[in-house]
C-alpha cells in the first residue's frame, strides 16, 4: 500500500544531525522523530503549515512530534506549535 504518513521529514535512527530544513503542507508531521529514533540533535529547522495527528503526539502539534527518547534541540527550531 505504500507510505500513507506523509511527513516532511521522518527519523528512523540513532545519533544523526538534522538541520537547516524546512517543511511545509506535509499531510503528516513536518518533522517526525519516530520511537526508534534515539540520540539525534535537530536544529535550525522550520515546520510550519504541516498537517500531522498521531496519538501519542499531541493533536494540536502539527509541526513536530518526538516519539523516540533523548533526541534533543539545539534550541533553534522554529516549530510554531511546539512552543
């Protein structure tokens, strides 16, 4: 059937570095850290007009969802709803 989450960027693995992107009206998340994700730093990125729900995450963050555990900020991310 083929992916039908439709986010922006999706982090599936452990100790990467995401920065300096931006998503926009993605039917999902614009940036999804998924359970397995672990250890990443994201930064410099912008999601904003995205369109994501997952329980779990919250319904009214459509810009970004954490599933994984120590993934961190470097603190400058413009995620309208996560602030």
């Amino acid at each position: 059937m083929g992916d039908t989450w439709g986010d922006g960027i999706r982090i599936v693995g452990s100790r990467s570095l995401v920065t300096r992107n931006v998503t926009t009206g993605a039917v999902g998340f614009g940036l999804h850290l998924l359970p397995s994700a672990s250890g990443n730093v994201y930064g410099g990125n912008v999601a904003r007009g995205n369109a994501g729900s997952l329980p779990g995450c919250s319904a009214t963050n459509v810009e970004f969802c954490d599933e994984g555990t120590g993934n961190t900020s470097n603190g400058d991310n413009f995620l309208p709803d996560r602030m």
